[in-house]
C-alpha cells in the first residue's frame, strides 16, 4: 500500500464505494431487488446509494422551473437544496455515456455500497444478473464481469445463484466480494483526509512511479521486500 499524504493527520479518509449493478431483461425485477437489498444493506451498517440509468431522459429539471432557466443561461452545475433533500444537476461536454464509474465514484464517494440499474453494457461494471422463468432464463452471455446470478428457475453456470428471496445470501455474498476488493487495492492516495479514487491503470501507474523513485534509495543490505510507502508533503 502506498500513502501519498499532505499534512497526515488521520489514518482515515473518505472510502471509495463497492459499486455493484443489477441487471436483466425489462420486468425482471431488478427494481424490486435493489428494494430489498438496501434496507438489509442499511440494516448491516452501510451507507447505500442508487444509481438508475435513465436513457430517455427525466423531468426533475422542468422546463419553466428557476433551475431550468439557470441551466438554458449557460450554468454546467444547478445544486437544489431544501430541509431534507438535496439534488445536483449538471450538465454533460459531451453528448455520451463517457466513464459511469469515475462519475459514481465522485458523487458517491461518501458512501460504502451503489447498487446501479442499468448501464448493462458497461464492461468494467461488476453485475448480477436477473433471470425469471415468465421474461427470460437464458443468460446474456455478451455481459462484462458477471458474478453472480438471481434466478426463480434452476441454472446450470459455473457463478453463484440465489433465489429471489434469499436477501440475506445475496448481501452475504456481496460482503465477501467487498473484503476480497478491499485486499486487492495496491495503492490508496489520501490528500487531507479524503481518499481518493483510482481506477487500476491509475494504481498500476502510480505504484510503479513510487517504487521507480524509492527502490534506489535504500540500503544497499535491505533484502525484505517493500510492503509499504508512505509521503507526507507538508507546506512550509
């Protein structure tokens, strides 16, 4: 693990969030699942975010609305606030999907667990995916990175199958993929506090900078093998 600090004052920091979508053909229930999901989530002490892709758009911005009219004068960023609720609404460079995980990792970043609907063709979204005996029960064997599989029918397939209404297996399951995820990252950059996300070529890269720069610098005899590097930048 390397900790590239300024001014460290805390071990802790910000986690980035175990991002998991739901997926399968419409009426499937992957609504239904994601309902059930969060409050044992909640129940288990996470904090849990939904993320919902809606590819023909949605109303929360109406045309007429003062929000609406500060986005058609040219504001990238609208932030609605009231006693209890809080809504961000920005604006795209582009017209296209661009990277759904950097996007959830910066507005989620608070949080432990995003369960996402959709963005099924997304390759380097971890999935599971429903199937249902009255849609469909073949499985979509063009899907990225899928671990797991809610089925109310038997499937023959090499990945664990739960039924419906096994909640507690489901969340069981994902809290064993959540700690294995947490061994593999490598690399954690933390600037005051705040941990922030790296993809894997971002870690790969990273690591190896450091490791380039600090192998050189020690001792000649130090044969152990380097486990750890931590940099505190302080300003003077």
């Amino acid at each position: 693990m390397i900790c590239t600090e300024r001014e460290l004052k805390t071990t802790g920091g910000k986690p980035i969030p175990f991002i998991i979508g739901i997926v399968g053909k419409p009426d499937a229930g992957k609504t239904t699942l994601i309902l059930k999901l969060i409050p044992e989530l909640i129940k288990r002490g996470y904090r849990v975010g939904t993320v919902k892709n809606c590819p023909h758009g949605f109303d929360i911005d109406k045309k007429g609305k003062d929000s609406w009219k500060f986005s058609e004068k040219g504001s990238r960023g609208v932030l609605l606030t009231s006693q209890d609720k809080i809504a961000f609404i920005g604006s795209r460079q582009e017209k296209s999907d661009g990277n759904v995980l950097d996007i959830i990792n910066s507005f989620f970043m608070n949080f432990d667990v995003v369960l996402v609907e959709g963005f099924k063709e997304e390759e380097n979204l971890r999935k599971i995916e429903i199937l249902r005996k009255d849609v469909d029960i073949k499985q979509n064997l063009s899907l990225k990175k899928v671990i797991a599989l809610v089925s109310d029918v038997p499937v023959e397939t090499d990945k664990p199958v739960f039924k419906p209404d096994e909640i507690h297996k489901i969340v069981n399951f994902l809290e064993k993929v959540m700690q294995e995820e947490k061994q593999k990252i490598s690399v954690e950059v933390i600037i005051n506090g705040e941990r922030i996300f790296l993809n894997d070529f971002m870690q790969r890269m990273v690591k190896s900078l450091i490791l380039g720069m600090v192998v050189p610098l020690r001792r000649k005899d130090a044969e152990d093998k380097i486990r750890e590097v931590s940099i505190k930048i302080k300003e003077t």
